[in-house]
C-alpha cells in the first residue's frame, strides 16, 4: 500500500515537472521580450503607429483607408479584441491616460479616453510626436507641406523647421524626424533647438534605441548617438525592424531581394543571425511590431491580415480581429 502511494507520490512530481518543462517552452510563454522597451516603442511609432503598448494592453489601429476601419484593444496574447472605435486612424500615442492618433480620412490629431469616448480634436496633421515631460505636441503636415510645428500645453503653434516630415519621435531629450527633401534623419535639440543631420542616407523608417540610431535604406545601418559615426548592421534588404532586449528582429524583403520572404533575428552587433519564419508570409509593404508577448505583422495600407509569431519562431497565426 505504501509503496503505491509512493509511486502515485513521485508519478505526480514527474508530472509537475514535465508541465512546467512544456510550459517554459511553449510558444505561448515568451518572457524574450521587454514590454517596456523604448526601441520597440520607437519602432512601433516608425510604421504609422499601428500598434501602442500600455503597462497592460496593447491598442491597435487598422485598415485606416477602408470602410471597416477602425481601433482595437486586445491583451497581450492577442485575445479579448474589443473595437472601441470605428474611426480610420494611425500614429497611435498613449499620454496621460488618453489614446492620440490621426483621422486617415480628415488628417486632424485626435484625443480621446482609452475606452474610444470623448473624442476630441487637437489640431491638423499628418504626423506628430508627444514629448511625454510636459504634453507638448511635435506635428507636420503632408498637404499644407509647410515644416514641422510645436503646439504647447498653453494652445500656442511655434514652427520649429522649414521642411515638413513623415516620421517624428521625442527620445533623449530630442526630437528625431526625416526631413521631406532629402529624407534624411535629423534631431533638434528640445533644449538648444539645435538641429543637426544624424544619418548619410535617405531613409523613412529608423528606430532610435539606448546605444544609437537604427535605419535601414537598402541595408540596415547604425548611427553612434554621440559620434555620428555610421556602421553597417546587415547587408540585406529589410522591409522593416524592431529592436527589443538586444536583438533586431526583421522582416526580409522577398521582392527586392530575390528571396523566400522571412522573419529572422539577429544581435545588436551583428552575430547569431537566426530564422525564425519563412516561405508562407506576405514581405512587400509588410511592418514589424512588437506589442506585449509578441512580435505581429501588418500590411499598413490595405485589408490584409493581422499575422502574429512568437519570439521563437513559433506559432504562426492569423489575429482574427471581431
């Protein structure tokens, strides 16, 4: 009798522990990934800020020139989708717990409580940054075209540059955007209004991370933040990246590259190039992001599928939003 309980006693603690293996390496459990990451948040306002990351769900946006538009807040594992607003947005930013985005339609900075009541607008603008100090609103317009704007916490406007851009982002004490002419990137100082040139090549999409400045034009570069100096990380077309706890994860691009479309990671430094998904993914147009557990794929412009990947390389599925 005894020594059947004793088996029953060590078959369960083999039990527990063989649980707890599977649990550790399951797709699901991926503890990869800083949630707080500013270079994931950098990328994520890069790619038409479709995805906004709070300290417990995650607000997306998606299909901003379609009649179905509309924004979402789901959980970190992708469930619980609950549409809280059918207007067509992008650039989404969270600030003093209310949701900030552009209407893809009017192009008119809107405010609004994290439940989708309360809308409210800010003012005209194709593209802005929060500076998260003091509330003031960085913003640019692609139809008037006429450079870059500071709205501050007072209502008052102040043009800040001559150039308007498509990408802006505040981190360091700067505000970091590609200037329209040459698509260069750029900073100005939010201190000394200083600008200076940061990057030798045109690019649209750059993330600004803790040790420097990530672009990608043709291949994907780094810019030291204090030196300016400009080394080259990967020698492959990129589609689009994001960067959390000292891995770049990227999104090949299959038609300029003559290649199976793919998702792979690869260091900081350039070491451990690592596949993580290939062969059955939509590359041409297609952004990276990642949001809570999660790395998600999008195509920002059409009605595409919202396809979400662990940080594994596991579990490959589509998002099915309500």
């Amino acid at each position: 009798m005894h020594k059947h309980r004793l088996l029953a006693i060590i078959g369960l603690i083999i039990s527990i522990v063989l649980g707890l293996i599977i649990y550790r390496l399951a797709p699901w459990n991926i503890s990869t990934f800083d949630r707080n990451s500013s270079e994931s948040k950098s990328a994520n306002e890069s790619y038409f800020g479709k995805f906004v990351v709070t300290d417990k769900e995650i607000y997306c946006a998606f299909k901003f020139f379609d009649d179905s538009a509309g924004i979402y807040r789901m959980d970190d594992d992708g469930k619980n989708i609950t549409k809280i607003s059918d207007l067509p947005a992008y650039n989404l930013r969270v600030y003093d717990n209310h949701l900030y985005f552009v209407n893809s339609k009017t192009l008119e900075i809107l405010k609004m409580n994290l439940n989708g009541t309360e809308v409210e607008v800010i003012t005209k603008g194709s593209e802005f940054a929060i500076n998260q100090q003091n509330g003031d609103i960085y913003f640019s317009n692609y139809i008037t075209m006429d450079g870059i704007f500071c709205l501050d916490i007072t209502g008052e406007i102040t043009q800040i540059y001559e150039t308007f851009s498509t990408a802006l982002q505040i981190q360091d004490d700067y505000l970091y955007f590609n200037d329209d002419h040459d698509f260069l990137i750029y900073r100005y100082s939010l201190d000394t209004k200083n600008v200076e040139s940061v990057s030798s090549h045109s690019s649209s999409q750059f993330v600004v991370a803790t040790d420097g400045i990530y672009y990608f034009a043709g291949y994907l570069y780094k810019v030291d933040k204090d030196s300016l100096e400009e080394s080259i990380i990967i020698e492959s077309n990129v589609q689009s990246f994001s960067i959390n706890n000292g891995w770049i994860y990227f999104v090949t691009n299959a038609q300029a590259s003559n290649e199976v479309g793919s998702i792979k990671k690869i260091r900081l430094d350039g070491s451990d190039l690592t596949e993580l998904h290939s062969g059955d993914i939509e590359t041409y147009n297609t952004f990276i992001y990642i949001a809570g557990d999660w790395i998600y794929l999008n195509e920002p412009f059409s009605i595409s599928k919202l396809m979400r990947i662990s940080a594994n390389g596991k579990g490959y599925s589509e998002v099915i939003l309500p």
